[in-house]
C-alpha cells in the first residue's frame, strides 16, 4: 500500500522499487520553511513551486512512512493557511469546494495526486495575492474583489456585491472600468473560469459538479464560457495539464 502511494497505482513493484529511508524527513525541514516563506513574502511562484517539486521528489525517493508524509502534509497547509491568515485573506477562497483540506488529503492514493493538489494551492495562493494588490486597488475595489472570490459558487451580481460593501452598483462598476481595467461581469466570469481550472489540475471530471461549485448556470454554458475564453474544452484543458 505504502509503495503504490509512492510509485503510483499502475507501477509494477519489484524487490528494489523503493529504497526505505524514513528518517530522511520529519515533517517539513526548518532550511525549507524558510525558503519556502521567504518565497511566499517575495511573491515568487516559481522559486517556491520548484522548492515543492524537490521536496516531493524527496519524499518519492526515500519512501518517507505514511505517517512522516501525513507530518509533512499538516506542516504545508499550516505553513500556507498561515501565509493566508498574514494577509488577511479568507481560506475559503484558496479551495475549489466545501470538503475540509485534511479530508481531501486523506482520500488521495498516490504521491503525484498530493503533489498535484499542493501545486494547485499554492497556485492560488498567488493568484489570490494578485487580486487582493492593496497598492492597485482601492479599499471597495478590493473589498469586492475578496467577496467575490469568497462566493464564486453563488448566484452573485453588481448590484448584490455593491449592496454588501456598502456602495451604489454604478460605482462599484465604474471602480472595475478604471482600476480592474475589465468589467464587473468579465471579472466575475474570468474568476470563476480559473477556480474551474484549478478544479480540473485537481483531477475532477463532472463538468456538471464543477460548473455548478463555479457558480455557472449549466454545464453547457460553463462549457461554452470556458472554450471561447481558453481556445479549448475543460476536458483538453484537463489532459494538457496530465501530460505536462
């Protein structure tokens, strides 16, 4: 079992398939922590992704036991919903559902599917740093950014968005015009569209599920949205994603 999460459901074990090492990480390295906050704080997503990818390697090559893995995996989302918390995001908008991170860790079989869904966190961690920029947007602007993607799964408008943070719909829209640079109902759509993404390199594959969590009004439409807006179908846009 523990050899399957390491090499894959589909690899064909033999005597020196896995070489033990299970002392070779104890939960996630202090040398690492600080690399990868350091990452974190700079903004950079691609120094802190290729610092996953070793450390997944790691894990991959000394067979780390599955409790030392279960270590690794809490000090990693400690470690980003920490990060999120400093930035005053809610965690709510980091995942692409309801079902609580820890549960949706347990019911991964293999190592790539937990690496896979790390990449995808810290992703969107980035992207949720990106559309929070305090420096580019005002204090509404960014207001109703954060509720939006808080409530992409909702039936949401200008009107209900401007109502919450305490503002008319027209300037809420006049905000988007001159400080997003895109309208309210791109904006809106063009989140929901990546939430969508992040759903599919999570290796979900009910278009009706997604669209529905992403708030489109039917499979179809999220369908049509997503290939006018990509150039593609969810499900290539999926495969592109499994080869890479």
């Amino acid at each position: 079992m523990q050899d399957r999460f390491h090499l894959g459901k589909n690899v064909v074990l033999r005597s020196a398939s896995i070489v033990q090492d299970n002392e070779a990480l104890a939960g996630l390295e202090i040398g690492t922590e600080k690399d990868m906050l350091a990452c974190l704080k700079t903004r950079n997503a691609a120094g802190l992704l290729a610092i996953l990818d070793r450390l997944f390697e790691r894990v991959k090559t000394s067979a780390l036991s599955m409790a030392g893995s279960q270590l690794l995996f809490n000090d990693l989302l400690s470690l980003l919903h920490r990060a999120i918390r400093e930035h005053g995001l809610e965690l709510g908008a980091l995942y692409a559902d309801a079902v609580p991170p820890h549960e949706r860790l347990a019911a991964f079989e293999t190592l790539e599917e937990v690496k896979a869904w790390f990449r995808s966190l810290f992703a969107r961690y980035f992207e949720l740093l990106q559309a929070d920029e305090g420096g580019h947007y005002s204090g509404y602007t960014a207001e109703a950014i954060r509720y939006i993607r808080s409530h992409l799964a909702d039936s949401i408008s200008l009107t209900e968005v401007a109502e919450r943070i305490g503002i008319s719909g027209a300037y809420l829209s006049t905000l988007f015009k001159n400080e997003v640079k895109i309208g309210f109902a791109e904006y809106l759509s063009d989140a929901r569209l990546e939430r969508a993404k992040a759903y599919l390199e999570d290796g979900r594959e009910d278009m009706k599920d997604i669209a529905a969590l992403c708030g489109f009004n039917s499979a179809s439409y999220f369908f049509k949205t997503f290939k006018k807006k990509t150039g593609m179908t969810p499900s290539e846009f999926a495969r592109g994603r499994r080869s890479t």
